[in-house]
C-alpha cells in the first residue's frame, strides 16, 4: 500500500511485458497488485473528500484527483488483464 503510483506503473508494466506463461505464474503478484491499486483507491477517495472540503480549487485537491485518475486507470488495465 505504500508503494508509489510510478512503482506500480512499473510493476504493472513488467507484468504485462511477460509471456502469457509467465503472467499465469505470476497471477498472484498481479492479484496483489490490483489489491494495493484498490486500497491506494480508497485512500485518495477519502484524502480528496477531506481537501475538497477544505478548498476544492487547491493545488493539493487538484493533485489527488490526478493521482486517483491515474491509479483508476492503471486499475482498470491491471482487472482487465486478470480475467
């Protein structure tokens, strides 16, 4: 949960780089992966409620939805891959 968005990126990145064979020995590393996307998710929702609540028009506010679009994306390409 504490790994960066650009780490995950990367992770994700040599994940689907892989062979399909190597992807199956590695479902449970992706599994994982989506975990931590999901509970990185989660975090930024309730950050973002607690900025917006304070200035919706900060930088900061601004800076975590980007960062939530991102790891929505990234989750998104990473479920996709999964099933």
């Amino acid at each position: 949960m504490n790994m960066k968005i650009k780490d995950l990126m990367e992770s994700i990145d040599d994940f689907f780089d892989l062979s399909k064979k190597k992807q199956k020995d590695k479902s449970d590393k992706l599994k994982k992966m989506i975990s931590s996307l999901q509970n990185k998710k989660e975090d930024l929702k309730k950050e973002i409620k607690k900025e917006a609540n304070r200035d919706k028009k900060s930088k900061t506010c601004y800076n975590l939805c980007k960062e939530f679009k991102a790891v929505n994306k990234l989750l998104k390409k990473a479920k996709k891959r999964n099933s």
